[in-house]
C-alpha cells in the first residue's frame, strides 16, 4: 500500500474537505481519501501511486489549487482499544 500526500490551498471548511475527498476517490484508484482544510492537505491510501498529473487535475477540478505532493509505502496500523 501507498500512502500520497498531497498538499492543498484554498480549502476553508469541512464542506471543502468533503468535496475534495470526493472528487480524489472519483479521479484515483484509492481504497481511501481524507482532506482537512485545517492542515491544507489530503491523504491517499491506494494499492500505486497514483500520477501526479491527475491529481494535479483533480485538485483543480475540485477548484483548489495543487502545491505539492509526495508518496511513500503505508502499513496499516494495528491496535487494540487504542494502544498499540
């Protein structure tokens, strides 16, 4: 698994968060999206790293503009009643 960061400008609210986490599972082949408008980026979990370029799409479809990007290998995090 592939975990891509992806930094965002000009999300401002949860609406925002929501709609570009939309538009990414839409675009990518990923098993999972989350945006915060708070820290201005979005991580995705797929099985590849998806392209650049159609994330860069993606973002500017959202209508947020792509600053940057980088991805590294993700292994999910196992615990029991949150210890680990």
């Amino acid at each position: 698994m592939i975990k891509t960061t992806v930094e965002i400008e000009g999300m401002m609210c949860r609406m925002c968060e929501k709609h570009m986490s939309e538009t990414l599972s839409k675009n990518l082949d990923a098993k999972s999206v989350s945006a915060s408008h708070e820290k201005g980026m979005a991580e995705i979990i797929s099985e590849t790293a998806p392209e650049e370029e159609k994330i860069k799409s993606s973002v500017a479809e959202a209508g947020y503009k792509f600053i940057s990007c980088r991805s590294e290998p993700y292994e999910k995090k196992f615990s029991l009643f949150g210890k680990n």
